[in-house]
C-alpha cells in the first residue's frame, strides 16, 4: 500500500462520518486491473475517421470498427473480415466473400450492403479510394456475404489500399451510417470491431472510453498490427487526454495512468528512472519531417533557391530540437522515403550530406534573384513537432540574410492559409513546417506530399514532370526489383526539384507501466493483446 | 456589478491600512492591543520609514527597469541564437542560466524577456487608463451616454479578462502589439468605471455647480475641477493594471495565445519550458522568479502610492 | 425594496445583451479556419469549401445572429463543429469538475483569508501583520501555473500525498473528489486569498477606528467578542463584494489550472474551443461564464441590503 493510500484509509476513516457510507472508489481493486488507462498524443475532438483525417481518430477508430485486410508489420495485408478474396488475372475484378457470423455491436449481422456503403463513403476521401473510384465501373453486394468491384482498369494495389495504416482506413460500417456524406460527420458510432465506443462517457478533449464487445468474431491464427485475432484483454480502455507532458509524465510515474503513447524525450530520462515504467520506440517506421516552400512564388519558384536551402540545412538541428539528445532517436534523411523499409534509398541525395555550405547556398540564393523580400513562414506553435522545425528554420534563413516574416500561429490556422495560393504579401505564404508518419512514406501510393502535379499537388503546389514520370513507372512495376529502380528515379527527381525539403527521419518513445504486458512498436498504439496484471 | 456604494473595486488589490492611526483617536483613548501606534520620522530616511512599500517596490522596479534597458551589455548573447546540439545544459559557468531546448542562453532570454513583459505592463496600464479616463469623462458629464456606455463597460466587464483576451488574440496572429491592445481592451472598463464614479461625485460639488452657473466652459472645468482629482485613483490603478497585464501576458504565453517565440518574454520561457519542469526546472524557475518580483514590486509600488496620496481611497479601490 | 430587487434584475438582460453581440461579433471577425482543420493535411481547397457550407459558415453576419441568440434563448446553442455533440451536453460534462473546483477555491479562500486579515488587524504594525502582507502581496505576484507545478511536485511526486492529475466525481465519494481538488484550489485560490486577506484586513482597521467599538468595549464585551461579533459584521460588506468581483479571477484561473492538473473542466473547453476555432462551443461558454459572474454579483448586490441596511436605492 503506498503512502497515499495509506493517508487516504486514515483521513475516510475521520471523513465518512458525514457521507453517507460513500467512500471508496467506485471500482474494487480487481476491476481497476480490468481497465486500461491511456494517454493519446492528441485529443479525441470528433470520432469520424473518414471526415476528420487526423491520426488520433484513426487510432481510437481502429478499435471501434474493423477492416476488410489489415497490414501485418511486414506490411502485408491480410485477412480480417473477408473468408476469401478472387481477382480476375488483369486485376479489374475483384470479387470478396465475408467471414461468417461476423456482428455489429448493435447486434445486428454485417452484411455485403454495409461494406458496400462503407467503401463508397470511404472511396471518396482516400487518395488510393478516389483512384479506384476513377476507374470504377461498379461495386454492388452479390449477396449478403459477397461483394464484388469491377474496374475498367487493373488495379493490382487493391488488398493494400484496403488494408493499409495510412488515414483513412477502409473500415466497415452499418450501411445506414455509412449513406452519410462523406463531407459530414457521421452522429452514431458503430462498428464491428473488438471494442465499443461508451458514447455517454465521452468527454471530448478530456476523456474517451471503451468498452470490450463479447460480440467480436475473432478470426483465426495469429497476427501483428492490424492483423490477427485482435483479442482485447481489458474490459475497459480510458482515454484520457492531457495537454501538458509534464503532467502525463507525473500521471504515468504515480501510476494514475498506465500508458502513454508519446513522452518527449526529454522526460524519458526520468521515466527510465523509475523501476515501475517501461520506455520504448514506439513506431520503428517513424516520421519524416517536413519544410514546405510554395513553388508559385518568389523566391522559392525558383529551383536555385530551393536547393540553396538544401545546401544550407542542418538536418541534425532539425532533428535534435526535436528530440533531444538521444541519438538512437534520428537519423539523417537524405531522401523521402522511410528507412528501414525495402524501397528505401539515398538515390540523388548528395546535396543533404556532408558539411554545410553556407557561404555557397548564399551565393546560390543571389542567383536566383532574391533579393531581400520577407519570406512568410507559418509556424504552429502548439504542434511541438512544427514549433520546433518553425524556431531552426528561422535561425536559418536569418543566418542566409533571409528576410524572415515568422507568422507563429496555430495549426488550424497553418491549415487554412496553407490552401491559399495567393502572393505572400496578400495572405499567402512561402515556407511552412509538417511532419509525415513513416508508415505513410513508404511508397508513393498514399504519398501526397512527394507528389509533383504542380497545382493539383499537395500544399506548395510543386511541378515536377520528372518525379510524376518516375512514379507512373512505379505504379506500372510488375516486382520488386523494377519497384526499386523506379523509386532511385523518384527520389532523384523530387531531390533535384526539391518538391519538399525533408528535414530527417526521427523516432518517439511510447511508455507503460511495468505491469502492462503485450504492447507493440507499430504505426499507431494496438490496443488488442495489451494486458495488465 | 460592483454597487455605487463600494464604486469600482476592479482587479486591483484590496486596501491596506493606513501607517497610523487617525489623529483623533490617538489623542483620545489609547487601545494598545487593537491600533499599537507608529512614530512619526522626519527626512529622506523618514520618507522611506513612514513609505517602505513606494520604497522597495520602486526600487526593485527601477533595478528591473535598468536590466531591461541594459540587457545587451550584461553579458548576455543573442536570445534567438540556437544552437540544438548544446540544448538543455544546466546552469554553468558558461550559461549563468542554463540553456533550453533549443539550445539557447536562457540567462540573456530572461533579461530581454524584462523588455517585453516591462512593455506590455506599462503599455497596457497607459493605455488603458487614457481611454478608460476618456469613456469615463464622456460618460461622466454626457447623461445621454452613460447608460448605453456604462452596460457595455459592464458587459465587457462580466467576461472574464483572461477569456476577453484568449479570444481577442485568437483574431490575430501573435505579436507584442496585438497582445497589448488585447489586454487592455479586457482593462478600459475598471478605469472608466473608476473615472465615471470619480465624476459623478465630483459633478455634485458646490464649486462645479458654481463653475458652471458662471459659465465656464466645459473643457475648462474638466481640465481644471474634474481631472486633477481623477489622477491619484487612475495613477493607483494603472499600476495594479501594469501588475495584472504582466501576469495575463504570461497566461497568455502559458496557453499558446502570447507573444511568439522570437521574441523571448518571461511568459513564453516559462510556456516552453513547462513541459521539463521536472528535468530542467531552471527553465521555468528563472523566469518566474523575475516575472513574480517584477509584478510584487510594481504592486507593492502601487500600495505606497495608494497609501500617499490618499488613504481614503483605499475603500474606493 | 422589491423595486430595487425588480430593477436590479431587469438591468442584467441589457448586460447579458451586449455580452452576446460582443461574442458573437467577435467570433465572425475571426480569421482562421475551422473547416480547413476539419477537412484534414490531404483535403483539397474544394474540400474545404464544402465543409464550410455543409457548417454554414458563408452565411451573411445579422441572419447568424438573430438565428444564434432566438435558439440561446430556447436553450439551444447549436452543436460543436469539431465533436457533433450539443454544446448544453459538452458543457454539462464538464461544468462539474470547474463547478467543483470553483466551490472549494472559494470556501478555502474565505476561511484562509478571512482569520488572516482579521489577525493581521488586529496586530497591525508588528510582524505578523507585515508577514501576513507580504505572504498577500506574494500571492498576487507568483503566477498561478507556477505554484501548481510546484505544489504538484512536492505533494504528489515527491511526498505522493496527492494525485498529480485528473478530476473524480463527487458521486464517487467525498475524499476522493477532494483529493483531487485540493492541490488545484490551493494554486488558485492564492490570488484570491491574498485580496479577500488584504480587504478584510483593511475593512477591518477601519472599522476597530470607529467609535462604536470604543462604546462597546466600555461596555466591557471581550476583546474577541468586540472584534468577531461587531467588527467582521460590519466589514462583510466589500469583503462580499470583492468576493465577487473575484469570481472573473477564478474563472480565468481556472483555465490554467485546469490545464496543469488535467481537470476536464470548462476552462480546458474553452481555451481548446478558442485555439480551434470552434465556434458554437466558444459562445456557448463564454455567455455561459458572464452570465455566472453576472448572477453572483446580482446576488451580492441584493445581499447587501441583508448587510448594510444604509444601502436603499
């Protein structure tokens, strides 16, 4: 018994005098090890993981609803829902048969209609969903467990599109639900994944809670991510969301909370040194961040002064702001694609390695013709990954004899004026700061930002025929090896152009409570197979 | 609100007590164990006896002042200089503070810090009680406006200050200036209220009401009657004002709504460092120790001046 | 008497008026862009826009506030543009735990401050008095978020006394909902006691001055009795009303504490709706907030007469 409990029988002794019998909390000491308490990287503000595309709805979504696939942490798709799978030999149809008895958690059966609904709604929001939708000739439900999807073209990327971590996730949801615009929030919440969603406790910005649904058809064998029998070993998971890392960190270390999915580096230090709590990576895919200049105007419409930021740019600045001290946490990122993964490669990234040239970026910079004019930059700053890229990137323009007009504002606010293409002088903008989740950066299929459409790209608007050639040629590649060729020949391309400026590759931790089995390094925290006790 | 009969009590502090006790009652019956008496000094020395706040409070301002003013030539370095790879080094020979996490010198980020908070206290508090001292006047003497101008004073009034700000500056992107007219915007209504009441009472007057029988011009008697009596309450308050726009700067920093980074302001060193406060408490605690002895100061300024100028306006403030 | 209560009363709804024009408007101003952050990193401007009018944020400003304020004064204040719910739920969630802590603040601070001021009149001059003074003037000065990070570490990371964090409901049990406020009440109230101390303090002097307290000791009543019975009675007036004048303080206060000690209290709501930009939740707190200081201080008013029977209007 620690001291606070033992300070706490004392004074309800004196103190239940006057309560009515009231005291102890609520739940007895063998329910509290029933329920799992978790602190998100963010707050839960809305819970439709088709309209709102941010990653802390998608995580608490993964819970809620179920997927047709799922990746494995090889990334391979695998079965979740559906029994079995046919595709005709040039991939155009393809045809899908559910596994039976599978229930939503208002009892009702899931039928091939819902899923039916569920991808139209979901088609119309994904990068990879709007192009099939494109070539889609129809999708309509055989029968109450077959569906079938008939293209005018091949699409062989068919099982990732619909297995992949990338937001938003294909999930499965009553049709009735599903019919909702895609452009508006859905108002009820259910799924027919492992947990339900306690709608009556959801506290928004405060506290989200999940309850076991005994209903879940496991399916069989074993698996990782989002593969596998996702068996829930808690009855209940709390979410409870906390702004301030200072007071997670206090929370996780006084054993209020039990999981906390990403401590600053900073206080892992202290976290390690308490024997009751575990620290790990939490995401071996990581994050890549991201300096975006705007290609419509001066002075970054011009290559040279593109690339003169390139030549200037310390990536281990960037990138020890961010996470501190702790080398195992970065690495330097002379390309756009995640390490670690098969089509990883440094192909055309010279520029970003070796020892920074300021004086020649200076002169490379006068080629282009700038000449002093302020350059806007848009830096949230309650993102602490975006304040921390936005505070380095100041420091270097100044030290280019950049004229910096630092807008420090917040993220809603970056997301607005990031869509604007007007001259920077009238409300637009020439640099702004992101960060891509590794997991989204391992091919070109849901990676809108190394895209070079020029104005139907992602913000910043890059152009750039060689990296779209280079990506077309992927998308063609029959294997692996041919995969790899082509990415060398995107990454070359999007290097030279500079459709973006990566400013390294950099890993978070996760932390739990020593009494906390069963967690997973991956792409977003995996709460089936997590115990505690 | 605040009934007629106690007027204006605002923000500020409540009063302190005068150093002695009325003349009257020490000259009649003694009561030792409620009001010991005090003696009187004579002097410069007996000025700083008879008013240690106005002393210790200017001082301590004054030293803040010139550490402000100053910052570049006490050994500090460019506050906005990074440097990651030497982040979050404890307090040394070599950084009197510390450094952050970015790398920089937390000692030369505290004393340009003076600067802004210095500004936005200062600004705020003149600001405020010339438009405050403008409203009230109209207010005052134009009865037609007074009822439309005093419900919207006290409209603003029933938002809290915090809240008035956290949104004006939503509208906005964040900048010394924006934060300035935010919070004084959240402090007019206390100072025209204070102004109004001043009028209100001053206009009964026999020798206004004289002044006006005879003729004298508006302005005149505003400037002549009205004003000078006006000046002791709203100097009293712009320096609680002053107080209380330094702390809301820094709540305004605290939840992300402040001055930006760039510019370094003990609210945002502090906003910054929060998250370590357990690892590297030195962040958070230089700052704090500055902002909470610059605010005392300027507080325990503004109960001597309460104190000289006019005892009975201890009730009314 | 009851004309005063009437006319006191009526003269709030002008007030309450000009508060909600002045949200209102405030908000419409607003650059920024709820739909923007809504619609996600890969939305395209079209996207946008059509989140935008599927919110009904491109209708012209008097149609949205005469719709606004005809459904407030039904009691609707429309749906958060972030979570869908009713902005009445997401405020009844969360007006407990603000509620909760705004209650004890206060009680804390009235029974600390008060025997403080009234301790420090009664010794004025000597060191307490000056003690007493300067542990007030500190309690203005310290910022609020200051003191609850260091309370938090010394009672509950260090001596674990306390939790760090978090809010329980009252219905599960009295000592667990005030362990969980205490920490956060003290950090608050330390403005709070600092003015109530100091005007009691002050009121207090006054009133010992007066030559009624002189007839009473003549009349041999004890020292304690002379200063608790007829003194405090008589200084209850500006203590009350710095009361509640204070409530704005707690109020703001309370958005930082909330924030420290990860209290799901209205506070958070407010500063999370503002930085996002969500309108409805923002208008519905803020009217929410003005009409508790605007009843309180009504409330006082009328209870002066209770005090004071000199007051009559």
């Amino acid at each position: 018994m620690n001291r606070r409990d033992l300070l706490k029988a004392t004074l309800a002794a004196g103190a239940l005098a006057g309560t009515h019998g009231l005291s102890a909390p609520a739940l007895a000491q063998g329910a509290a090890a029933r329920t799992l308490r978790f602190v998100p990287q963010a707050n839960l503000a809305n819970f439709d993981p088709i309209w709102g595309t941010q990653y802390v709805v998608r995580n608490a979504s993964a819970m809620v609803w179920d997927t047709l696939y799922g990746v494995d942490d090889q990334l391979v798709p695998q079965r979740q829902m559906v029994e079995a799978e046919e595709h005709s030999p040039d991939f155009k149809v393809w045809t899908f048969r559910l596994r039976p008895g599978l229930k939503f958690h208002d009892g009702e059966p899931v039928l091939a209609k819902d899923v039916v609904a569920s991808l139209a709604r979901w088609s119309v929001r994904d990068p990879m969903g709007q192009m099939i939708r494109a070539i889609q000739q129809e999708l309509v439900a055989v029968d109450d467990r077959t569906l079938r999807w008939t293209l005018r073209e091949g699409f062989p990327k068919m099982l990732w599109a619909l297995g992949k971590t990338n937001t938003p996730i294909a999930f499965i949801m009553p049709e009735r639900i599903a019919k909702t615009d895609p452009f508006q929030q859905i108002g009820e919440y259910i799924g027919s994944g492992p947990m339900r969603f306690v709608r009556d406790e959801w506290v928004p910005g405060a506290k989200a809670v999940f309850q076991r649904f005994d209903g879940y058809v496991s399916r069989e064998g074993t698996g990782s991510w989002l593969a596998g029998p996702k068996r829930i070993m808690v009855d209940r998971v709390e979410w409870t969301v906390m702004p301030d890392p200072a007071t997670a960190s206090a929370a996780l270390q006084n054993g209020e909370v039990d999981w906390w999915e990403n401590p600053i580096s900073d206080l892992v230090p202290v976290l390690r040194r308490n024997r009751n709590i575990m620290v790990d990576i939490a995401d071996p895919l990581g994050n890549i961040g991201s300096f975006r200049m705007n290609h419509l105007h001066p002075p970054f419409n011009n290559v040279k002064a593109r690339r003169a930021i390139l030549m200037a740019m310390s990536q281990e600045d960037y990138m020890r702001a961010l996470v501190g001290d702790d080398d195992k946490l970065w690495k330097p990122l002379p390309g756009f694609f995640t390490p670690g993964t098969p089509l990883y490669t440094e192909e055309g990234g010279d520029i970003l390695k070796g020892p920074r040239d300021l004086d020649a970026a200076k002169k490379l910079l006068a080629e282009s013709g700038y000449a002093g004019e302020p350059v806007t930059c848009l830096v949230a700053q309650d993102q602490p990954i975006t304040k921390a890229q936005g505070d380095v990137t100041a420091d270097l323009l100044k030290r280019l004899d950049m004229n910096v007009d630092f807008v420090a504002t917040d993220w809603g606010t970056v997301g607005q004026r990031r869509a604007m293409k007007n001259p920077p002088g009238q409300g637009g903008w020439q640099v702004f700061h992101t960060w891509h989740a590794g997991a989204d950066c391992v091919n070109p299929a849901s990676y809108n930002a190394v895209r070079g459409t020029g104005d139907n790209a992602w913000f910043g608007w890059p152009k750039s025929e060689a990296t779209e050639a280079a990506i077309a040629r992927w998308f063609a590649a029959p294997d692996l090896e041919a995969e790899k060729l082509a990415i060398a020949q995107v990454n070359r391309a999007a290097m030279e152009d500079v459709v973006y400026a990566p400013t390294g590759f950099f890993l978070t931790y996760q932390g739990w409570r020593r009494n906390v089995s069963g967690i997973q390094k991956g792409p977003l925290p995996f709460f089936w197979g997590v115990s505690k006790g | 609100m605040a009934s007629a009969h106690t007027a204006p009590l605002g923000l500020a502090p409540g009063a302190a007590a005068p150093s002695g006790p009325p003349q009257e009652v020490a000259a009649a019956a003694p009561m030792p164990d409620v009001l010991p008496a005090v003696k009187p000094r004579k002097g410069f020395v007996g000025f700083i006896r008879r008013h240690p706040t106005i002393a210790i409070g200017g001082f301590l301002l004054l030293v803040m002042l010139l550490i402000a003013v100053f910052a570049p030539y006490l050994g500090t370095v460019d506050p906005t200089a990074l440097a990651p790879a030497r982040r979050t080094r404890e307090p040394s020979a070599e950084y009197w503070f510390g450094t952050d996490m970015l790398g920089r010198d937390v000692y030369s980020r505290v004393l340009y810090g003076a600067r802004v908070s210095l500004i936005v206290g200062f600004a705020v508090a003149l600001l405020s009680s010339v438009v405050g001292l403008a409203i009230g006047l109209v207010s005052g003497f134009v009865r037609v406006l007074d009822g439309i101008v005093m419900r919207i004073m006290d409209g603003l009034m029933s938002i809290p200050p915090i809240l008035l700000a956290i949104a004006l500056m939503a509208l906005t992107r964040g900048s010394v200036r924006n934060v300035v007219i935010a919070i004084t915007i959240a402090e007019i209504p206390r100072v025209s209220r204070l102004v109004r009441g001043v009028v209100l009472s001053l206009r009964e007057q026999p020798y206004v009401e004289a002044a006006v029988a005879s003729g004298t011009r508006m302005p005149v008697i505003i400037l002549r009657h009205i004003l000078p009596n006006t000046l002791a309450p709203i100097t009293v308050q712009a320096t609680y004002i002053c107080a209380s726009a330094m702390i809301i700067e820094a709540i305004l920093s605290f939840i992300g709504a402040g001055t930006p980074p760039i510019i370094p302001s003990w609210g945002n060193i502090m906003a910054e460092g929060r998250a370590l406060w357990q690892v590297k408490p030195y962040i958070v605690f230089f700052p704090a120790v500055f902002l909470s002895v610059t605010v005392l100061a300027v507080n325990l300024l503004g109960d001597g001046l309460r104190d000289a100028l006019d005892p009975r306006m201890a009730k009314r403030l | 008497m009851l004309s005063y209560i009437v006319r006191r009363v009526l003269a709030t709804i002008p007030v309450m008026a000009v508060v909600a024009l002045f949200v209102f408007s405030l908000l419409y101003i607003a650059p920024g862009d709820p739909a923007a952050v809504i619609a996600g990193d890969q939305a395209t401007p079209e996207d946008v826009e059509r989140i935008r009018a599927s919110l009904g944020l491109d209708r012209p400003f008097l149609i949205r506030f005469g719709e606004w304020a005809f459904r407030i004064l039904q009691g609707d204040m429309g749906n958060s543009i972030f979570t869908n719910l009713p902005v009445t739920t997401m405020i009844a969630q969360r007006i407990e735990p603000t509620l909760s802590l705004m209650a004890l603040t206060l009680l804390l601070a009235i029974f600390i401050a008060v025997p403080m001021g009234v301790v420090a009149a009664w010794k004025q001059g000597t060191i307490i008095d000056r003690a007493v003074m300067v542990f007030a003037v500190l309690g203005f000065s310290v910022p609020v978020f200051v003191v609850g990070y260091l309370l938090a570490y010394v009672f509950a990371l260090e001596l674990d006394w306390l939790p760090v964090q978090g809010y329980t409901s009252f219905s599960e049990g009295l000592w667990p909902w005030l362990e969980n406020l205490i920490l956060p009440a003290i950090a608050l109230g330390g403005v709070y006691i600092a003015l109530i101390a100091r005007i009691t303090r002050a009121t207090m002097l006054e009133v010992l001055s007066q030559d009624y307290i002189r007839t009473a000791r003549a009349k041999g009543v004890g020292q304690r009795g002379i200063l608790f019975l007829h003194a405090l009675k008589n200084a209850a007036v500006p203590i009350v009303t710095v009361i509640g004048i204070g409530i704005a303080l707690l109020i703001g206060g309370a958005v930082v504490t909330e924030s420290v000690f990860a209290i799901p209290g209205l506070g958070r709501l407010t500063v999370d709706a503002i930085l996002r930009r969500d309108y409805p939740v923002i208008q519905g707190v803020v009217l929410l907030f003005s009409f508790i200081y605007v009843l309180v201080n009504l409330a006082i008013d009328l209870a002066y007469t209770l005090f004071d029977p000199r007051i009559r209007y």
